[in-house]
C-alpha cells in the first residue's frame, strides 16, 4: 500500500467535515489511525505526518485537544473554521451555467465589531462571480446559495446574511451587460 503525505488542509476539512476525530495512540506513540463516525480510517496516511499536522493545527489554535487515556479528541475551533476557507477558495468559482432568468441576491448586516468576517464574506461573494449592487447588497444571475450558506455558517454570522431569489429587478439589462448574459 503506497502511503501518502497529508495536508494541514485536508486534516482541517477532515476534522470539520466530522465535528470532532480521535487520534488512537500505538505503542511507539505515534498516531495508527484517524478515524470519526464517518471517516474509518486514514491508514493511506503515513502517521507521523498526521501526528505532525496534528501538532501543527493545535498550537496554531486552529483545533483543540482533549486527552484521554486512549489517545487525543480534536475539535475545530473558529480559528480552525475560518482557516478552512482559505484552503476552500479554489472551489469557489463563478459559476457559468445556462441563465434561468431569475437574479439572486445576497443581503447582509454585519457590524463593525466583525468587520473581518464582513470583508471576507465580500471577497468570497466577489469569488462566487457576484456583483456588488450596494455596500451590503451583492447579485449574480446564478444560484449560488449552497455556498453563501456555507459561508455564513463557517463565519458564524447566520442571522446577519439572507439570500433571495427575484424574477425582475430595477436595472436588469445593466445587470446582463455586467454578467454577459
């Protein structure tokens, strides 16, 4: 079986993916396996790699460790959730699908104490292909609400950011030369 290195990315999507893994110790100290209810095991992995991310992801604050006698449960925490969009950006593209003529709309409110999840959320929303109508109101021809849901809940902001779906709007053929539609 050929074993493959793993990446502090794939640890945090693994870790956030399940709520929470147990990292089992071996006789030699090194992790054997990861394993969650959904993810059996990790055996592709070589262990002192998922040891060493392991170490990394913890003192980086981005999981948390609570020992016990058999071994380690690791949490995500919010650091580790906002790390996770970083390594997720590649997946967010615009997407380039056949128009159904209906405009979505993202709204948000975010105060000014999290401005930071406030900018991110615009700079994945500006990712997802959408277009910024007003300072809290974004637009784009296709639906992305699986992401904006996605988004909001890893920025733990679900109540401040609302999506809506709109057959017409003001200004719609200025919005189809935007989108080239």
């Amino acid at each position: 079986m050929n074993k493959r290195k793993v990446t502090v990315g794939g640890i945090l999507k693994l870790i956030n993916d399940a709520g929470e893994i147990f990292l089992p110790l071996t006789r030699k100290g090194t992790y054997r396996q990861l394993y969650s209810p959904r993810i059996l095991s990790l055996e592709d992995y070589f262990p002192s790699e998922i040891k060493r991310v392991a170490s990394r992801l913890i003192r980086k604050g981005h999981v948390q460790k609570e020992e016990t006698s058999d071994g380690w449960i690791i949490k995500i925490t919010n650091k580790g959730k906002n790390e996770i969009l970083k390594f997720r950006l590649e997946e967010f593209k615009p997407k380039k699908d056949k128009w159904d003529g209906l405009w979505r709309l993202v709204f948000f409110d975010i105060e000014e104490v999290n401005r930071k999840k406030r900018d991110m959320l615009r700079k994945y929303l500006k990712k997802l292909g959408l277009k910024q109508m007003q300072e809290s109101v974004w637009v784009g021809p296709f639906d992305v609400s699986s992401e904006v849901k996605y988004l909001r809940e890893v920025l733990d902001v679900p109540h401040e950011v609302k999506i809506g779906v709109m057959k017409e709007l003001e200004n719609a053929e200025d919005l189809k030369g935007w989108f080239e539609l």
